[in-house]
C-alpha cells in the first residue's frame, strides 16, 4: 500500500485497486495519484482530523512530507494561491451516500 499510486512500476487498474484496499484495511484512507487524493469511506470514526494533523499540514513546505490526507489537498490550493499561481479547484466526487459532505 504505497502512498502514491505513481511511485508504482506499474500503473494498472488492479494495482491501483490492490493499493488502495489495502491502505483502507490499514485505515489509511487516503491514496494519492500525483497531487490527486483518492478517498475511501470507512463509514466509521476515524483518529486523523485532530487538531495536530492540521497544524502538521499547516507546518508543511509540502502535502508530499506527510501521509496523503485531504489537509494535503487544502494545503496544497492555499499554497497554490498565496505564491501567486493560478486559480485553484477541488473537485470532490463520489457516489450518492459516499461521504463527499463528511
């Protein structure tokens, strides 16, 4: 279950499959592709929206030091912005119930 699907050899739909189901066993639910994060719903609890990943995300020069999480994502568009560069999106998509609001 590696944190970033590209540092894979090879990039195929099972292996991107294969990562990401294990990382969920893990409860590490989040899997990048580049700067993109995938999400898996664990429809329970989990520990990682506390107060100190916030600040460790806060802290960062880059999302990249620390395990993919969505604070990354919020990282990286503020980052994007105060340097100056382009406007910035996020675009959350899922299924009807997936968790998209949580």
């Amino acid at each position: 279950g590696v944190d970033d699907i590209c540092s894979l050899s090879l990039v195929t739909e099972a292996a991107l499959l294969h990562t990401v189901r294990v990382r969920s066993f893990r409860q590490q639910i989040y899997t990048r592709v580049a700067r993109i994060l995938i999400s898996v719903n664990p429809f329970y609890p989990l520990p990682i929206y506390s107060a100190k990943y916030l600040q460790d995300f806060q802290d960062a020069k880059d999302s990249f030091d620390l395990q993919p999480h969505i604070y990354g994502t919020g990282h990286d568009a503020l980052r994007g912005l105060a340097e100056g560069n382009k406007d910035q999106a996020i675009v959350i998509s899922g299924e009807s119930g997936a968790g998209k609001t949580e």
